[in-house]
C-alpha cells in the first residue's frame, strides 16, 4: 500500500513540476512590473536553477536576471547575464522604452558578445551496424556546454555528459535521433534532430578503395608515359646503337688511314688529312651517342626506382665461391 501512495503522489506532483520555471519568469516580470527588482531578481536565478527551461525560456531568464541586476545597480552582474542572453540569441534586444540604467550595461554586453562570438553547435551523427555515435562540436566562448539529452526515435531520453555518445540500437536502415545540448543545470541550450543512415560509414570502419573494389578497372599509379622508365630505356638503346655505329666507323677510319700512312708516296698529304678530320667526327659521335645512352639508361633506373607504385629490392645470395646479387622491379 505505501508504494502505491508514494507513485500515486508522484505522478500528481509531476504538472506542478513542470510548469513551476514558467510560473518563476512569469512572478520574475511581474516583480519587475511592480519595480521589485530584488525579488525578481531571486525569482529569475531560481528559474535558472531549475533546469527545465527550453532556449527561449533561457534567454528570458537571462535578460530578466540581467534587467533585475542592472535595476540594482550592479553592473558587473548585469553584464554577465547579458552576455549569455546575447550570446544564445543574437537577435536579443531591450524592451522599448527601457532606461538607461538598463541600456548601458546592455551595451557593453552586445559589445563584449561580438568580441568574442555567438554560441553554434554543429552534431555528427555516424550510423554503425547496431549503433549510432554522436559527436558534438560547438563554438562555446563562454563554456555553458555541460552534456546532451538524447531521444533515439520514440525512446525515452538519455542524458549524457560531455560532447561524444554512443548508442546502441537495432540494425535499421536509418534512426532519428533527437540531440538536446545543455547547460550545467540541464537548461537547453540548442535542440536538433539529426538522422543517421545504415548504409553509411560505420564506426571504425574503413571504406574500401574503389581502385581495388570487385569489377573496378584499376588505375595505374606514376608518372606520364613521356617520362616514365620505358621511355629512357628505349632512348638508351638507339643512342647506344648510334653511338656503337660511330665507334665501328672510327675502327674503319682508322684502318683506312694506316693504309694511306703506309704508302703516303702514292697519296697526297690532303688526303690523309681529309681522313682523319672524318674519323675526328666519328669519334664525336660515338662519345655522344654513348654518353646519352649512359645518362638515359641511368634516368630510367632512376625512374623506375622512384615511381610512385614501382619498388626495387635487390637481394644478396650466397653461394660456394662468394655471394651474387639480384634485383626484383615491382611495378
């Protein structure tokens, strides 16, 4: 029997209980109606404390707390609440007509708000495949962020502290998840609801390449075709194949002009000359061709070493009379 009077009590206490912050605002302007301004300024903090007020009703508070403070003459208070009131609510603004006792530390306020910026928040919601996380980050110059209240579809709501949650919840394909940012009292601060979304990115996990999905075409990694290791190979080979030509040529010439030496009576000095000068251009061309197929053979090592996606391993293997060492290219 008692536990039944004492949920039978509860439940009849409950309306009052709701309803007691607005009642509270409510005496608090009648107070400043009736230019009590110490009494609405207990009636306003006590509202405050309450915990129950909604971001409306929040900001009321504060500009009846700050209207109450500035009435009294103490500024430094009266600026504090403004500045949350403003903060919360760029559009606050004083009733018409409103004195200047009240209109400066207001200003002040509005000027000290703007220094420092309005209160944002922004929610993430990431979807797993039975939870859901929520991640708050917030522009909060003035530190009211305490926790959130959370209400996963029609559950009933969680609070929590802090600015990270993880839910658990059934695998669905989407949940809505309702998020109440609060001050130290549990007074609202910002209300959203944001969706998360099954076939999202699950907490943890990783999303896989499209490169290496089943059925994509890959994509080669590196450099341009036009300077890639095949290209300077290809041009090391026809610069070795001239510059070997040209030395070939030197060997004949030089054969050539031992013949004339041997019987330089029978051929003029010019043409012995004439000989020489053309051995001199082929031996040119033989140091070039082969100094080019040097360099382009090093640039396509190097090319082939440094390519984003091209590996080079070279590996020692012993053996009966030393070691030998052999290269793999992976490309």
């Amino acid at each position: 029997m008692k536990r039944t009077v004492l949920i039978t009590l509860a439940l009849a206490w409950t309306p009052a209980a709701a309803d007691d912050h607005s009642t509270l605002l409510d005496q608090a302007q009648q107070a400043i109606d009736d230019i009590d301004h110490e009494a609405a300024g207990r009636l306003a903090t006590a509202a405050l404390a309450t915990g129950d007020l909604d971001a409306k009703q929040l900001g009321r508070a504060y500009r009846l707390a700050g209207e109450s403070a500035a009435a009294l003459g103490d500024t430094t208070v009266a600026r504090a609440h403004f500045v949350r009131w403003i903060v919360l609510d760029p559009a606050a603004a004083l009733p018409p007509g409103s004195s200047p006792k009240i209109g400066q530390p207001f200003a002040e306020a509005r000027a000290e708000a703007d220094e420092i910026g309005r209160f944002s928040v922004d929610v993430a919601v990431t979807r797993g495949r039975d939870r859901i996380e929520i991640t708050l980050s917030a522009h909060d110059p003035l530190g009211l962020v305490t926790g959130m209240r959370l209400r996963l579809g029609d559950s009933s709501e969680v609070g929590v502290s802090g600015s990270r949650a993880v839910l658990q919840t059934a695998d669905a394909s989407s949940v809505a998840v309702e998020v109440t940012v609060v001050d130290e009292h549990g007074n609202e601060l910002s209300r959203r609801t944001v969706a998360g979304d099954a076939r999202g990115a699950q907490v943890g996990d990783q999303r896989p390449d499209p490169r290496r999905a089943p059925g994509a075409t890959p994509r080669r990694r590196g450099w341009p075709t036009i300077v890639r290791w095949p290209t300077w190979t290809g041009l090391a080979v026809v610069t070795a194949g001239a510059g070997g030509f040209f030395a070939w040529q030197v060997g004949q010439t030089e054969d050539e002009l031992a013949v004339l030496n041997a019987a330089s009576d029978q051929h003029s000095f010019d043409e012995a000359e004439a000989v020489r000068d053309r051995g001199q251009r082929q031996a040119l061309f033989a140091n070039i061709g082969l100094g080019v197929a040097g360099a382009a053979g090093l640039a396509a090592v190097l090319a082939l070493a440094l390519e984003p996606g091209a590996a080079v391993e070279i590996t020692p293997t012993p053996t009966a009379g030393g070691a030998t060492i052999s290269a793999a290219i992976r490309f």
